[in-house]
C-alpha cells in the first residue's frame, strides 16, 4: 500500500468517526425528547408548527417555494386555483400566502449553499410549506456540488415522515406510504470515502444509517395512521436479510412497536418482492399502509404513483413534530425548460400535495372539494399531459380545475 492511500485511509477512519458520534448525538437527543407529537396527531385540525400562526395574528401563513425548472410553471397555477378555493379565508385573513424568493438552481449555485440563508428565514416564518421541484446541483454545473435541498430541509426541519397516499378506486387500491424521511443512504448521501485519485480508480464507500429512535417514531406515526383510519394492515418493507445491522434493527423495532396495536394485522417484506407485489393484481389491492426506510420508500412510492398514473399525479407530505412542506414527488424537468415547453407540465401533483397541506391545516372540507376537481380534470386531461409538444397545458388542466370547483 503506497503512502497516498495509507494517508486517505486515515483521513477516511477520521471522517467515520465524526460521523459515529454525530448520528450516536442525535439519536441522544430524540431519546431524550420527553414529547414528540406523531404526523396523525397532526392532522386534528390544528396547524402543527412551532411558527404557529407565523403572521402573529392567528392568520395561517403557507409558504410557497416555487423551485425551479417546471416549478414556477405548476407553482404559479397552484396559486391561483387556491386563490380562489381559499378566497374566504384570505379575504378574511385566516389564511396568507408568502412567496418564498432565490430558491432557485441560480441563486442556490451563486450563495454556493443548499438553501441560502436569506430563503431559509423565510421558510421559519412560514407555519407549513407548499413546495416545487428543485434541482440538485452536481459538480459538472460548474459550481459547488451541493446536498440535495429536499434532504437539507427535512433534516433542518427533522421532518422524519414522508407519507404519500396512491389511490385506484376503481382496482380497490388505497394505499399510504409511510417513509423515514431523515435516515438511511440519503442522512449521508453526501460524505462518503473515495480511496484512489478518483472515480476511475480505487474504491468508493457510503454509508447508511438508522438509529433505534428515528425507526421507532416513524413506526409509530404509521400504526397511530393505520388505527385513526380504521386501517387493518400495516406491511414493513426492508431488505434485512442483507442489510442486518441497519434494515435487521428496522424491522425490529417496527415489530416491537407493533405489539401496542394489537388489532392491526402486521407484515414483514423484502423490498424487491414487494416492488414485484404492487403490480400482481391478484393480491395488492390487500395492501393498506406500508412502512419502509428511506431509500426504498423514495423507490417504492414511485414506482405506487405510476400506478395511479405516473409521478405528475402523486403529491407528498414530509411532516414532523413542528413543521411539515408539502410538495410534488417528481423532478424539475430541466429537459422541458431546455426545449421551451415549461408550460406543458402537469401541475397534478403539486396539486395534489395542496390537498394533503389543506388537510393537515384543518380545511378538511376545502380539501375534499379541491381533491374531487383535480380528479375530475385527471379523469378528463389526465391521458393528454404527456409534457410533449401537442399535449394540453398546465394552464388547461388547471381551468379545468377552476371549472370542477
């Protein structure tokens, strides 16, 4: 072994070990937290954030984070449907709207931070967040290679729930996802070791972490979901048989907690075979709400909303003790801006997401209207959002929203 790569192993078990007592720490401090409401007990009508009432007056302030590539296009539509489904409580100033500005690839690659101070003030004096795609810059962009901003903000936010719902009345589907939002591949994603001079050589290593408190609590907000919904299932999704350490512990604690809810009938997958159950017809309409890690949940839930109609169609909740974003489950779509058809975007998911954020605020009522005109504009534009040129717009499907409401 020559001196370089005895030199980077050092620096790599110095690095390592940071992270052990960075990730031992947090898990410390989540032990110690003496109360930490779940994501059901967000949902009783009351705005669960430690902004509450941001504006200081009572009035609930929703932040709106555009993002970039298609963001601005589905955001802007967004906006102006829940203008006018939320026309009273804004007239009355129940309800305010706070545009958030620079989050942008622009000015995240110019600040060469993931979220810019200036945009993250903004966002804390928000009570919950309505939020676009964002990009994540990588080093062939010619600037920083920063952290994903969806994993900075639910780590800033300790938003530990990602829970998604993918709904096929008519295949007896009704399905809802509850994903660790803060843990696994992607706590790390962005401090892993290279051995060797560079991607062409050498050995490279990341790294996955769970802790016994994170699984414990995203357990509990699915069991507490499943029993508040009058749900009968609940099937946990790792790969433990391989991953021993970190899925083994998963699935146990996920067990162990299952014990409290003892009329739930639980079940245990492998993650490959459960990809493999979503699209047998003869059985997954007995699915009702899964319990998986990080990365398999970003993969599985995609995978559910192409199901129901691709991932333009899927909205998604990230949720935690005192804040929660709501936001569109895909992509920017730089390769729609590049060819000038920005304006062809599917707004459906983001939409979608405005019906979960509704929910969570306690406009129940407001959100079941607004879910019942996307489903009737889906129902009737769905099969012509291809983001194509001669597809309809994300103007179009968005007055057929209006005209639903």
């Amino acid at each position: 072994m020559n001196k370089e790569i005895s030199s980077q192993i050092e620096q790599a078990t110095e690095q390592f070990r940071q992270m052990l007592v960075e990730q031992y720490e947090r898990n410390q401090r989540m032990a110690e937290c003496a109360v930490w409401k779940t994501p059901a007990q967000a949902g009783d009508g009351t705005v669960n954030s430690s902004n509450a009432a941001a504006s200081g007056n009572g009035c609930t302030v929703i932040g709106l984070a555009a993002g970039d590539g298609i963001g601005p296009v589905i955001m802007e539509e967004t906006k102006n449907v829940l203008m006018e489904l939320l026309a009273d409580e804004l007239s009355e100033k129940r309800i305010s709207f706070k545009d958030i500005e620079g989050f942008t690839i622009e000015e995240r690659l110019f600040a060469a931070e993931t979220v810019p101070a200036a945009v993250l003030a903004q966002m804390e004096h928000c009570d919950v967040l309505l939020k676009g795609p964002t990009t994540t810059p990588n080093a062939a962009m010619g600037g920083k290679n920063l952290e994903s901003a969806n994993v900075f903000l639910r780590k800033k936010f300790d938003l530990f729930a990602n829970v998604r719902p993918v709904c096929l009345p008519d295949e007896g589907i009704d399905w809802t996802f509850f994903r660790e939002n803060t843990e696994g591949e992607y706590a790390l994603g962005s401090r892993g070791i290279r051995l060797g001079s560079g991607a062409g050589e050498g050995l490279s290593v990341d790294f996955k972490v769970t802790t016994a408190e994170g699984s414990r609590r995203i357990a509990k907000a699915a069991f507490d979901f499943a029993r508040e919904n009058g749900k009968k299932r609940v099937s946990i999704v790792t790969k433990a048989n391989i991953m021993k350490k970190t899925d083994g512990d998963f699935q146990s604690i996920a067990l162990e907690v299952a014990q409290d809810y003892p009329e739930i009938e639980t079940d245990t997958w492998f993650v490959d075979i459960m990809a493999a159950n979503l699209v047998n017809k003869d059985i997954r309409s007995g699915f009702e709400v899964f319990l998986l890690p990080n990365l398999y949940g970003d993969i599985i839930t995609d995978e559910a909303a192409q199901i129901q109609g691709g991932v333009g169609t899927a909205g998604s909740a990230n949720i935690g003790s005192d804040f929660a974003i709501f936001e569109a489950i895909h992509g920017s779509a730089p390769r729609m801006v590049e060819e000038g058809i920005a304006h062809l975007a599917n707004p459906a998911s983001l939409m979608t997401a405005a019906v979960m954020l509704l929910r969570h605020i306690g406009l129940a009522e407001k959100a079941s209207k607004l879910e019942a005109a996307v489903k009737k504009a889906n129902d009737r534009l769905g099969a012509e959002m291809t983001g194509l040129q001669g597809g309809r717009s994300c103007a179009e499907f968005a007055q057929a929203v209006r005209e639903s409401l």
